[in-house]
C-alpha cells in the first residue's frame, strides 16, 4: 500500500522558496523581520543579534570561535538556515577564505525595529465606532465553528448539499490534493486528504495557508505581498476591530477568504465595516510545535478497545468513523470501538497507524491525558501489528550518500537531513564508508548543501 506524507511547511519554508528579488521586498517590512528572528534556531537568532550592528564581513573562522567544539554541527546547521533565508551572504575570496554578511535591508529593518520600535499600519478603531464586539468565548466560537464547517465540507464532499458560505478560491484549495474527481463522479479523499483530517489544528491550518499562498500567482496575486500581509495579520489583536478601508483591493479578498477559515470576523456597521483577528490569526507566526495553542482533549480509550468521545461536535464523530465503529451518538458522548475492520479500511485511504496513535493521544480527554501511556499500551501495540499485516515492505524513493571525505562534512550532513525530518539510515560506526540515506524529496537540499561545505 502507498504511503502518502503530508508536509505542512511553516511560513519560514516558504518564504526560504521566494526568489531573491522577492525576499529582499519582504525584508523591507520590519514585521517581517521579527517574525523570521523569533523562527530562527536559538544559535542562529545569537549570530543576527551578534551581527546587527556591525557593517563589515565576518570571516567563517571568527564565527566559528564564537561555538563550543561539542556545538560544531548546530553552528552549520543555522548558518546554512541563514544562507536559505539570505539573512547571510556567503563570499568565497580569491584566498578560498569565506565570510558572510548580513543582509543590509533585513539588517537596517531590523535595527530600526529593536531601537526605535515600528507600529502596525492600522490601529484599532475606537469602542464608540464599533459596538457589540464579541466576547473572546464568543470569538473562539465563531472561529471553531468556522474550522469545523471547513473541514466537513472537504468529509462531505461526496454530498450534495454543501455550505454556501465556503468560497471558490478555498474550494480550489481542496482539489489540489485533498480531493480528487473523475469524469462525473463526486469528489473523493484522497490520501492526502485523510491524512489531513488527523492532523492537529495548526499543522492543518499549515497545510492549508501554503496551498492558498501557493496557487496565489494564479490569482493573480503576489506571493510575497501575500506572505508579508499575512505575517502582519498575525501582529494584531485578537478581539480588536480594524478598519477594512485601510487594506488594498488584494487584502479585502484575502480577508474575506480567511473569514471563510475562522481566522477572522466580520462585522458590519451603520458607516464603517471591520474585520476581527481570532486566535488562529494571530498564531500564524507560532511555531508548530508549540502547545500552548492546543485545544483541550475529548477522547478515552480503554484496554477493550472501546472509545468514548465525550463531544457534540458532528465533525468529532466524522472523524472518528475514519479509523473506528461509532456504534452510536448521544447529545454530548460518542461511543464507539476500535476494531480491525475499521482500521484495516482508514490502512487503505492511506492513513497510518502513527497518525491514529498520535490523533488519540493529542486529544486525550485531560482526564486520561495525564497517564503514561494516555492510550492504554495495548491498543497502540495491536494498532500497529495490524498495519503490519498489510505493510510487509513498505518502499520509500531515497537517495544513498557515502564516500564523505572526513567526519565533520558528515556529521554536518546528518544534522543537515535530520533538521528537515529526511534521514532514513545512517551508517557513523564505519569510519570508512560513512554512509547514509536521504529522501529523495529533499536530495536538491541536500546537493546544496554538499556544495557550499565543499567551497
């Protein structure tokens, strides 16, 4: 069986994708500026504060004093991470003697900002112009409410009552990936799809900004312009009102696109209209790992293999029904059971029982979640073995890289694939082959990589 694996890129990903015209444009915003600061590795983040205020190139050398011995393949690690943002300009001389430089726009951006401090483009409107603001339980509401119809539309796709309120520019989004559609058929999930409906709320959100920003040329809408308007949404209040009037034509769409998400309210008045950032808004600059964003859990699991969701959310149940047998539904409990029939249908559109394992445990009812295990070891173990059943050989395209010329280019390689979740084997036992495998997905990485250690 096919393994499909989605990779929801932070904004920092794609903004490292961006032409070089393109990132000196959105260093020109000195929002833009502090949220690559805060995403940067802490040694990498030590490097920019260290360099802010000198003006001349720092040799390799210099910098390389500046680490312990036991910090060598953290120090290339976020070198080559400032490379990819072009925070750094790497030279070569004549003497084969390499120095970087910070980028002079991203540099004067940010200095302006942690001296002088920069304020948003937009202020909240005063409380007499705006009346009847939600409340924050009813912004939060208003914006899982929204999240959940999105998601039900892409599980009931194969429907045909849908929800009106959904745009066509969102819908685009599902059929890039998540939904496939032959010659007069329904739309149906693909792999892709359901594994993206087991993913946490903000690596779906994740996935789904990068597809919007992705297709956005399309649209006819800069990428970059896209990127920094966004990057500055996750700057503002949440709760607060601001002024539609003060965004371009470009940003009216996009907010009425992310309202369709949840990420903003609308509201109108008696002269003004404005737009209110909720929580997902303002998160979008959070790293992914971050728990602090995490929603509270609502599932038990016991050793029977029984479930309990205690929820009255339709999507809650639809989701479930994607790996168990919800045997039936009361007004705030869900009841059902893991079974091997149903798990061996969610093996077959393509979900993995480390997708399952980690939904079940990152919603743990608060309850249960403060076990060790959260889900009984039981379950988890018989999970597995039967996705063992059906994947005897599992076939991942890779790339073999051996033949390093010394230990520290392949340590440094290691950690380089590590850091984009792309290593698959290595061999650091043998002092003569050191070999190891990477994914084929990240071998162009991983090839640049190569070439700027051997300059």
């Amino acid at each position: 069986m096919p393994q499909v694996r989605i990779i929801a890129k932070n904004f920092m990903d794609m903004v490292a994708a961006l032409p070089a015209m393109k990132l000196d444009k959105l260093y020109e915003n000195a929002f833009i500026c502090e949220a690559i600061l805060r995403s940067l590795p802490p040694l990498a983040k030590k490097y920019v504060l260290q360099m802010l205020c000198i003006e001349v190139p720092v040799t390799a050398k210099s910098m390389e004093e500046w680490v312990l011995p036991d910090g060598v393949s953290k120090h290339r690690v976020a070198i080559d991470r400032l490379i990819q943002l072009r925070i750094f300009t790497e030279t070569v001389d004549r003497k084969r003697e390499t120095t970087y430089t910070l980028n002079p726009i991203f540099q004067t951006n940010l200095k302006k900002l942690l001296l002088y401090g920069v304020v948003l483009p937009r202020e909240p409107m005063p409380s007499n112009v705006t009346v009847r603001l939600p409340s924050s339980e009813d912004l939060e509401a208003f914006a899982l409410g929204q999240w959940e119809c999105f998601l039900l539309q892409l599980i009931n796709s194969s429907q045909i009552e849908r929800p009106s309120n959904i745009s066509s520019s969102m819908m685009k989004i599902f059929q890039r990936g998540l939904l496939s559609q032959r010659d007069k058929e329904a739309p149906r999930l693909t792999e892709s799809g359901f594994q993206f409906l087991l993913m946490d709320t903000n690596a779906q959100l994740w996935y789904i900004i990068r597809e919007y920003i992705s297709n956005s040329e399309e649209r006819g809408v800069d990428s970059a312009d896209l990127i920094s308007f966004l990057l500055e949404l996750s700057f503002h209040v949440t709760g607060e009102a601001y002024n539609i009037n003060t965004l371009t034509e470009v940003q009216k769409n996009t907010i009425k696109d992310l309202a369709d998400l949840g990420l903003v309210k609308l509201q109108q008045g008696r002269k003004d209209s404005w737009f209110i950032p909720t929580r997902l808004a303002t998160n979008l600059s959070v790293s992914l790992t971050d728990s602090s964003s995490r929603k509270q859990g609502f599932v038990v699991v016991e050793t029977n293999f029984r479930l309990y969701a205690y929820s009255t959310s339709k999507l809650h149940c639809e989701i479930l029904r994607l790996f168990s047998r919800v045997e039936y539904q009361l007004p705030n409990l869900i009841v059902g059971a893991i079974t091997k029939e149903s798990l061996y249908s969610a093996f077959e559109n393509g979900i993995t029982a480390d997708q399952i394992i980690s939904f079940l445990q990152q919603n743990a009812h608060p309850r249960v979640a403060e076990r060790v295990p959260s889900v009984p070891e039981n379950v988890t173990d018989q999970i597995r073995l039967w996705e063992t059943d059906l994947n005897r050989v599992e076939m991942t395209p890779a790339y073999h890289y051996d033949g390093f010329p010394s230990r520290d280019l392949f340590e440094g390689a290691s950690d380089f694939a590590r850091g984009y979740n792309a290593l698959l084997w290595e061999d650091p036992e043998d002092s003569k082959k050191m070999s190891l495998v990477v994914k084929a997905e990240n071998h162009v990485h991983m090839r640049e990589y190569l070439s700027r250690q051997r300059q």
